[in-house]
C-alpha cells in the first residue's frame, strides 16, 4: 500500500462510499481498488469495506461464537501481508472476514494462495461461494 495506510484507508472509505452509492457491490470496489493498490485481496476487502483493523477484530470476536480464534490487528496485518510476508489466514478465519466483508471466502485470497490450501479446505472455502 502506499505510505500511509490510514490515509489509504480514509481516502477508500470515501471512494468506496461513492461507488456504492452508484451501485457497485463490495466486490466490485474492491476489484476498483486493486487498480490502484498493490495489495493483497484480503486487505483490499477490508479497505472495500471501508473498515479499519480494529473493527474487523471486533467483528470478528463478536461472530467467533467458540471463542477459539482470538483475532489481534498485529495477527490481521499479518494475514493481509501474505504471501509476501506474515502468516497465512487459517480457512475459517477467511471464512468469517469474508462474513465481516461482505464477500465470500475464496475473494479474499488469489486464486494461487488458495491452492495452497489442503483439499479440504479449499472445498470448504469455495463451497461457501456457491
């Protein structure tokens, strides 16, 4: 992203704004966005989505009914750095950023990083798709 993410972040929060109000679904934005954004899809969702790292952790505790998956920023920034960099997303963890976003699962990585994924679930990532 470009140097200074809240910015980035403020500035695709009023584009976004904008395209939705011209009827673009958060996957298109997020399509928009990657035009001028050298990221990764699971960044740009979030950035589609207008919403900073702290309110996808807290949506994301608040849809985490096992409380197993205790989402951190630092964890997210990770996630969103991979491949480059960072950890890659567990499968039900895309699963509920995808429910945060407003998107499916298998959007929010390339199509590359998904089959890196065990068969299993990869299945389970696009099957949350269809």
């Amino acid at each position: 992203m470009s140097g200074n993410s809240y910015q980035t972040l403020l500035d695709c929060r009023h584009r976004g704004r904008l395209l939705r109000e011209h009827g673009f679904t958060v996957d298109q934005i997020a399509i928009v966005f990657s035009l001028d954004h050298p990221a990764s899809p699971l960044r740009l969702y979030r950035y589609a989505a207008g919403l900073t790292a702290s309110q996808v952790v807290t949506a994301h505790a608040a849809l985490d009914s096992t409380g197993a998956t205790s989402l951190r920023e630092a964890r997210l920034y990770e996630y969103e750095n991979w491949p480059r960099g960072g950890r890659r997303p567990p499968a039900h963890v895309l699963q509920l950023l995808a429910r945060i976003y407003g998107t499916t699962p298998a959007q929010l990585v390339s199509p590359q990083i998904l089959a890196t994924y065990q068969i299993r679930d990869q299945r389970e990532l696009v099957r949350a798709d269809q």
